[in-house]
C-alpha cells in the first residue's frame, strides 16, 4: 500500500535518541553515514533478541541508529516506537482519505472503513502520550513503581493499538468477499499487516525494559 512519507515526523519522534535522519527534501544527498561500532552492534543484536522472532526485522529495522543507544535497552525501545507511531499517524490519515472515498462495495463494507479508521485514529491520539512515558524511562526518574506503572501504560497502548488492527481486518473479512477484495479493503488489509510487525516489536522491546 502507497503511504505518506514519515521521514520529516521521523526526524522528530527519534529525538530521544538523537538520530538525525535526513529528508527527502535536502538539495544535496546526504552524505554516507558512518557505519557502527561493532559494541554497538552487537548491543543492538542483544536487544533485539527480546522480540524473538522478529529479531532480524528488529536488528535491520534500528541498525541505522545503533550507535546513538549508549547501551540503554530503553532506548532502543525508544527508536522502534517512534517508527511505529510514525507509521501509525501516516496510516490514520491514509484511512481517513479512504473513508471519504468509500469502499464501492456496499453499505457493510462502509461501515467496516469507518470503524477502522475511528479505531486506528483513536489509538493514534495517544501515540505522543507513549512516547512520552517511554522517555520517562530513559530518564530513569522516581521509585520502580513510578517505572513499573510507566512501562505498564506504555506497553498497553501499543497492544491495543496492535490489537485494534486485528479488528480492523476482522471487520473486513466480516464484511465480506466484496470488502475484502475490493481495491480499498485490501489497501486497508494490507495496512494493517504492515503495520503490526512495527507496533509488536516496539511493545516487546518496552516490557523487556529494567528499572
């Protein structure tokens, strides 16, 4: 599925880790990034290793900022989740341009969009309150309760945010043949499955998180 570019939002959301990315709109290519630190590296590998079976996309997904984590897991929960939330807001615009389209495949099929742009939105709205509490994290300020009850709030966002895709799909194949295979049910579909990889790898790498 075709989405809005995230690199200028991206730029912004990794400022708790001090990436600088590069955008699309600088004049001049820029220049190679330096490769990183074999610690850093390898740091990262450990880290992904949280997420299980997602730890190649993890690795490759955060490779780039490896450097910029200083050892600190909270960190590099930091950096997924900034990517998923980035994702996230680009896919809740996309939904609410094709929710004003329609689906052309009937009123259930309609009413199927609308939920799932609705559901993705309202999860979207609490994208900056999760990464704040993740800075939080990094911040390592308070009692571990203080942590606990943070990582706890941040953790169960991104699950729900996750968890609001699956239903996103679910309303569709309920629609039925007609809204599942229409151009918009599978560009919906399709949204919701790329989506999901960034929000679970980003939710487990929060819990693995110590105080």
């Amino acid at each position: 599925m075709a989405m809005a570019t995230i690199s200028l939002q991206l730029f912004f959301l990794l400022a708790g880790t001090s990436a600088v990315v590069a955008t699309s709109r600088s004049p001049m290519a820029p220049a190679q990034a330096p490769e990183p630190s074999s610690s850093a590296i390898s740091f990262l590998r450990a880290s992904c290793a949280a997420t299980n079976d997602a730890a190649d996309f993890c690795y490759n997904l955060l490779l780039p900022y490896a450097d910029t984590f200083n050892g600190s897991l909270a960190r590099v929960a930091r950096a997924a989740s900034a990517i998923a939330e980035a994702r996230q807001h680009d896919f809740t615009e996309e939904l609410a341009r094709l929710k004003l389209r329609g689906t052309d495949a009937g009123k259930v099929a309609d009413m199927a969009l609308t939920d799932c742009s609705n559901e993705v939105s309202t999860s979207d709205m609490f994208s900056n309150e999760t990464l704040g509490h993740i800075d939080n994290l990094i911040a390592h300020q308070g009692s571990q309760k203080d942590f606990d009850s943070q990582k706890i709030t941040a953790v169960e966002f991104m699950t729900s945010a996750e968890s609001g895709l699956t239903q996103c799909v679910d309303w569709f194949h309920s629609a039925g043949e007609a809204a599942v295979s229409s151009p918009v049910g599978k560009e919906v579909i399709d949204g919701c499955t790329t989506l999901s990889p960034y929000l679970q790898i980003s939710y487990m790498l929060v819990d693995a998180v110590k105080f």
